[in-house]
C-alpha cells in the first residue's frame, strides 16, 4: 500500500514466524520444546507423536478428535496459530 507523503501504510502484515523464538512447556510432564513459529511447533509435535501423520492439518485435526472425546476440549485446527493457542488455552501447553 502506497501512501501520499511516502507515510507508513496503516497496516502492517507479519510474516508466520514469531518474533522470538517460543519456548513450549508441556503442562502434563514439563517436556520442552523451542521453536519459531507456530508451524514450528506443531511440526515438532507432530514428528514425536507415536502415530505417523503425513503433514500438521491431519496431526491437528487427529488431536482435535481424540480431545473432544477424552477431555471435551474445543481444540480448532483450521491453522496452526489457532491450533497453539488453543493448545495453551485448554492448560495443554504453556508458552514462556
């Protein structure tokens, strides 16, 4: 967006990385994981689950599953921005 008087445009998009590395504590068992963006840490989620899923979209909408079953918990995986914050929302995970 171009601007008269070449002012900053009103809005600004950010790119999926987070600004700082995000250091994820699992609330259950105190596991650590670090990583910089949201697709990071549902990627690392994903790779030690003990079932094999071909990409984040069918590891979240697997968990969002077995999380309304077991705990009736609203876990949305439409992205995986969503995904994380309701993560930590729901007490799964906690975000320093």
């Amino acid at each position: 967006m171009i601007t008269e008087g070449n002012q900053l445009p009103s809005v600004i998009y950010y790119s999926k990385s987070y600004l700082y590395e995000m250091k994820i504590i699992f609330a259950d068992d105190g596991i650590e994981l670090t990583a910089d963006s949201y697709e990071g840490i549902v990627s690392q989620l994903r790779e030690q689950s003990p079932l094999e899923y071909p990409d984040n979209k069918s590891y979240m909408q697997n968990f969002a599953r077995r999380a309304v079953i077991a705990d009736d918990l609203d876990i949305r995986f439409t992205s995986e921005e969503e995904f994380v914050r309701d993560l930590q929302t729901s007490c799964i995970i906690i975000i320093i």
